[in-house]
C-alpha cells in the first residue's frame, strides 16, 4: 500500500443497520456516561462572601436558573473541620419531592445510623453532638444552577457549565420560603424564573441567603428555550444526586437513596 493510500474495506455485500441502531446508541451512550464522574462548578457562600469557582462575585449577587434542587443529609460523628475537610459518616442526596420516611442511607456507607432518615435519632431535635438543641445530622438544600445569561439561545442553555450550590442549615427555610413565594406570585417552579442569588448579616447564624426573582422566563416568545431547559434538567441528574465516594475522599453518584428505590 503506498503512503496516504486509503484501504478499501470490503464487506461482502451490502449491510443493513439493525432496525433498533438509535436504541442501541442510545444505550451504549448511557453506559458510557454512566463510568464517567460527573464534575460541575461550585458557588460558595461562606461567612456571606458570594464565591463562584473561588471567586468573589461583584456586588455580592449572582443571576442564575435554578435548574434543578435536592435535599441532602449528612452526620459527622466527629466534629467538622473546615480546614481538613472530611467525607460525612452517613449521608443521603436524593430529589426534592421524597418524603423524609422514603430516605434511606446510601449504598456506600459502611454504618448507617438507622434504616430510613425518617426514623434517625440523629434527626431529632437534641441530638446535637456538641449538647445543643440542634440536630446531629445537617438537613440541606443542594441547587443546580446554570448561568442567567445563558437565556440567549437553547444551544448556550444545553452548552452552560453547570454550578452547584450547598446552602447552609440556616438557609433552608429562606429557599423553601422564596419557592413559596415565586408559586404564588408568579404560578411558576424555581427553574421557570432568573434567581438572583446573594446573603445579608443575620445576628443569630452570621449570615442568611437571599433569593430574589429577576425576572420570569419569557417562554412564550421563546418556546426553545422551555424546551432546552427540561433537556438541561434531564442532563444534569447525575450532577445533582452526587453522593460521596466513602472510599477515596471524593464524590460519586448515589444510587439507591430513597425506599422507592431499593
């Protein structure tokens, strides 16, 4: 064969693609992804200081879309340290719309501290390691965000780094309060609306987030973009119920996090 000559591949005939080929691409798409660990950027709010990938954010307020939001439990048995950061003892991520008797422990952990989150003794009040009145396990909230501008067509919306942002205990009753706020106001979910995310001083937990409506998602004159949205939501799944890798310090997806699912 001479150099930069193309080889002929001779097939023998001619050949049919199996009439299920897009299922099979399909599925061999999902696996592959499936081995993949899916990484995404974090928003930080710590002591009130807005960050985004370790960088203050101007003006202390951040304009995303909420895409998506999960709860999380997580127990330490020892004290937390901010400075050598740790994996939690126990833990469960999973959908906002689970009910508490529905949570259960993930796979991954080696002691559970009971069979389902509903019925933990680390999540009554009291049960706080340190003697206070609080809870040994820490209930958050978990939102996956993607930038504002990202609005200005469905390819930058399905393109959009995704960025994920851990509330504090404190903040929880904020979120819950502002979802509240934008079903009333404006009959739409937090994905349907820009949040413009910031903090304030509070005298009893230092700081609280802020969740603001900047404006509502013109889906009317942009049907591509509600489109876009659900499709980004789909995407980002396994970002959202990432769990912890109990075995290497880092992060994977959790399976099985709910009785429905076991």
């Amino acid at each position: 064969m001479k150099k930069n000559e193309i080889a002929e591949v001779k097939t023998g005939g001619e050949v049919a693609l199996p009439s299920n080929w897009q299922e099979e691409l399909a599925g061999a798409a999902k696996q592959s992804a499936a081995n993949v660990r899916p990484t995404s950027s974090s928003i930080r709010m710590k002591s009130g200081i807005l960050t985004y990938q370790d960088v203050a954010v101007p003006n202390n307020a951040l304009d995303v879309i909420v895409i998506a939001f999960a709860q999380e439990h997580t127990f330490y048995k020892d004290k937390w340290d901010a400075d050598n950061p740790s994996n939690p003892d126990c833990f469960a991520v999973v959908e906002s719309s689970v009910e508490m008797q529905d949570i259960i422990p993930d796979s991954a952990v080696a002691d559970p501290q009971a069979e389902s989150c509903g019925e933990c003794p680390m999540l009554e009040w009291g049960s706080s390691l340190t003697g206070g009145r609080g809870k040994a396990c820490q209930q958050r909230y978990r939102l996956l965000c993607i930038p504002a501008g990202a609005m200005n067509s469905a390819d930058e919306v399905l393109s959009a780094e995704v960025a994920t942002l851990k509330l504090a205990v404190t903040s929880g009753k904020v979120w819950s309060q502002y979802l509240q706020t934008i079903t009333a106001l404006h009959q739409r979910p937090e994905w349907a609306v820009v949040t413009t995310i910031g903090a304030k001083p509070d005298p009893k937990t230092q700081f609280k987030a802020t969740f603001e409506v900047a404006q509502a998602i013109d889906f009317a004159a942009h049907p591509e973009l509600y489109q876009a949205i659900q499709k980004k939501r789909e995407m980002s799944q396994s970002t959202l119920l990432l769990g912890y890798d109990m075995s290497s310090g880092e992060e994977k997806a959790a399976p099985k996090t709910s009785k429905a699912d076991a």
